[in-house]
C-alpha cells in the first residue's frame, strides 16, 4: 500500500509558505484523496513526477534539459513509479539524467508544484502530471553526461528564466531568486 501521509504534510507546509498557489495545492490534495495509487505511472487519469531545480554549487546557474520526448528546455525529473518518496524521486532524476556526481538535497521541503497536462504519445494516450519540485545542489563538478531522455544539458543564468516562455519556469526562477539564494 502506498503512503500519502507524508506528501500531504508537505503540501501543508507548501500552503503556509505559498499561500497564493492554493489552487494548485488543492488539485493535488484531490490526486491524493481519491483511492487509487497516485505514485504509479499506470493511474493514466494523471499520476505523481518528481523533478530536480538543480543549482549549481554557488547557487546561480541551473542545470536544464533540451526534453527529447517534449523538445523544450525543462528542469530535470521523472516519474515515481511507485517510489512515496518525493524528495528522493527528484534526486534520483537528477542523478540519473545529469551523470553528476556530489548531487545534495536541499531541504525536503516542496519548492514549487506545477499540474501540468502531457499530449498523447504511441500508445500512451494524454493525462496529467502532477509534478513535485524540490531544489538539487551540484558539488563543485559540474561536468554533466546527457543521457537517452535529453537531446542535450545546458548550465543557464536564472536571471533570465524570468521571461522564460514556460511560466511554471518563470515562477520558479522568481522564486529562487526571491530567496537570495547564492553562495551558501
């Protein structure tokens, strides 16, 4: 049986620090109250992603993905399958399509949450991610290996992600940037 108590805290907190977002917040909390498993890419109503706003060491630049399934420039990440784990779904996304040794968590606190539809793909029909996002910080390593998910990785500015096309992109760079975040 799979466990929803522990993300539901998580979102509980998210509600305090970011109260504005509550409507995304309560997207989520629905996908968690309803009976089936939320974590398994097989629930195709729409089913839980972690991803990876990965920092380099200094806090300044963030590792993107050129998508090859989606071909946009995007944050790391991927599905849970099965993993409860939020956190750690998000860390082991980016270990795995970064190749970047020394990866840290941050916090275990959720850093932003974005809902999030994906088009039909093979045979795969559409439906909804509901992606958990949580801050990676690289050591002082930063030579990446892009693998079979990417067309290609790319250290990039925040600063300039606040203009992004991608608004889940742009909220999220405001936000890093709205912390201070730098050197720590």
């Amino acid at each position: 049986m799979w466990d929803v108590a522990p993300l539901t805290m998580a979102l509980q907190d998210y509600r305090r620090r970011w109260p504005q977002e509550q409507a995304v917040i309560e997207q989520f909390e629905r996908l968690l109250a309803e009976p089936a498993n939320p974590f398994v890419r097989e629930r195709l109503a729409g089913h839980l992603t972690g991803s990876a706003w990965l920092v380099s060491a200094d806090g300044k630049r963030l590792l993107l993905t050129h998508h090859r399934k989606l071909q946009r420039w995007l944050q790391l990440g991927g599905h849970a399958d099965g993993d409860c784990d939020m956190a750690q779904v998000a860390l082991k996304e980016a270990r795995e399509e970064s190749g970047l040794p020394d990866l840290a968590l941050e916090s275990d606190a959720i850093f932003d949450l974005d809902r999030h539809w994906i088009p039909e793909r093979a045979e795969v029909p559409g439906h909804w991610h509901y992606d958990v996002r949580y801050v990676i910080r690289a050591g002082s390593d930063e030579r990446f290996v892009v693998s079979e998910e990417s067309l290609q990785l790319a250290w990039r500015e925040i600063p300039p992600l606040l203009d992004d096309a991608d608004p889940s992109m742009a909220r999220m760079a405001g936000k890093w940037l709205q912390r201070g975040h730098s050197e720590t």
